[in-house]
C-alpha cells in the first residue's frame, strides 16, 4: 500500500478497515484522539477506541483524551512504523495536548498494523 498516492479520506477509510478486520490489537484501550494534521489544507479525524471497537469522526473530536499535531508526511511516517513518536515530539515535528501516555500507546498500536 503506498500511502503517497492516497488521499487523506481514503487512509482513514484504510485506518477504520484495519481496526475493524483486527480489533484484539485495541482490546482494552478506551481513549479517544483528535489529529490536527497540516497539508495543502489542515484536516481534522478523530478516533475512538473503546470495548475493541474503533470509529472515525470527521473533523475531530472536542475535548479528546489526547490531541495529536502534525504534518502530512510524519503521518503518514507515523502509520508506517518510521516515526518514532518521542523524537518527534522532542524536536517539535509531532505536538501533542492532553494525555501522552495514550500518545505513546498509539504508536505501538498502531506498529500492529499494515499501512
């Protein structure tokens, strides 16, 4: 899958098949997220996970657990396993609000994935 050539509706549409084909890899976790991710046009999702269930909210969620910043490029290196989360969050390419143990917690999550 090369996340390049997608458009950002269609990796979240690949992020929600994922989650739901393979929900053991959420079993237990109960946070939601909110990415702020900058392009061509900022874009904002959401991401609920509770119970082993996921859902993608357009836009955003209010009041997330934790809120997640960054640039088009470190998202997508961010769901291929090749952005490591507290150098980036270190040297200001990745800005998080809120809770960042779920921040952390992500990132391995999200290595349990194919994208």
């Amino acid at each position: 899958m090369d996340l390049n050539k997608m458009t950002m509706e269609d990796i979240w549409a690949e992020i929600d098949r994922q989650l739901i084909t393979a929900p053991e890899h959420i079993a237990g976790i109960d946070a939601t997220y909110t990415f702020d991710i900058k392009g061509d046009e900022t874009v904002k999702y959401g991401l609920i996970l509770k119970n082993g269930k996921s859902e993608i909210v357009e836009g955003g969620i209010e009041d997330a657990d934790c809120a997640i910043s960054l640039n088009v490029k470190n998202f997508k290196k961010l769901l291929q396993g090749d952005l490591n989360s507290t150098t980036a969050f270190m040297t200001g390419k990745l800005k998080v609000k809120g809770n960042i143990g779920l921040a952390l917690k992500l990132e391995s999550i999200l290595k349990q994935y194919e994208f």
